[in-house]
C-alpha cells in the first residue's frame, strides 16, 4: 500500500495533514468524506459525479493536474466562489505525482 500527504484546509480553516491511499482508486472529495473534513451531507451530495459542485476546493500547491473535463468545466462554470485554481474534489484522482498537494475547501454554497 502506498499513501501520499496530502494538506487539506476544512472550511472553517484548519489545516489537516492526511494520508491518501495511491492504490484504491479513491478521489479528494472521497479522501475529505474519509476523514471527515466536512460535515455530513455537504460534501460529494452527487456521488462524485461532477454534477453538484459540493466538493470544489482551490488548488494552493502547484502540482501539475489533470486537464478539466467538460463535464468539471460545464459545473464551475454554474458554481458560487469559483477562483483560477477552483477544481471539483471528485475529479482529482489520487496517485502518487499529488504527493504534497495542499487543497482548501472552498466555502459551502448556501
């Protein structure tokens, strides 16, 4: 088993250091559901399927990631609080390149 540290900031801004499994096919979004960075209910209300934007998070490392879907596109572009480095949490995959990737939840849409 390999895992990655990954530095993620909750929305009530406390960083959290957490291990992420490279080799269970996980997500952010799943990683931040795991540890329960979020509460219940407010994060990955679609199931990860790009459909919700609950789980949209800033990319503060500059790890290189993979391009936006349309389908990613398509919902930030419909989402509240988007930035530059806005990205859904279901859509980044984790595999070893994210060691040290540091993320911040962006706030809840109300």
């Amino acid at each position: 088993m390999s895992d990655v540290k990954i530095k993620i900031i909750d929305r009530d801004q406390v960083s959290h250091e957490v291990d992420a499994p490279t080799d269970m096919n996980m997500n952010l979004m799943e990683v931040v559901r795991s540890y329960e960075l979020a509460p219940e209910g407010t994060i990955g209300i679609c199931g990860g399927m790009a459909m919700c934007a609950s789980c949209q998070c800033y990319v503060l490392s500059d790890h290189v990631l993979p391009e936006k879907s349309d389908d990613e596109e398509a919902m930030l572009s419909e989402a509240f609080n988007v930035n530059a480095n806005s990205r859904l949490g279901c859509q980044i995959h984790i595999t070893p390149a994210l060691d040290g990737l540091k993320v911040e939840l962006a706030p809840e849409e109300l």
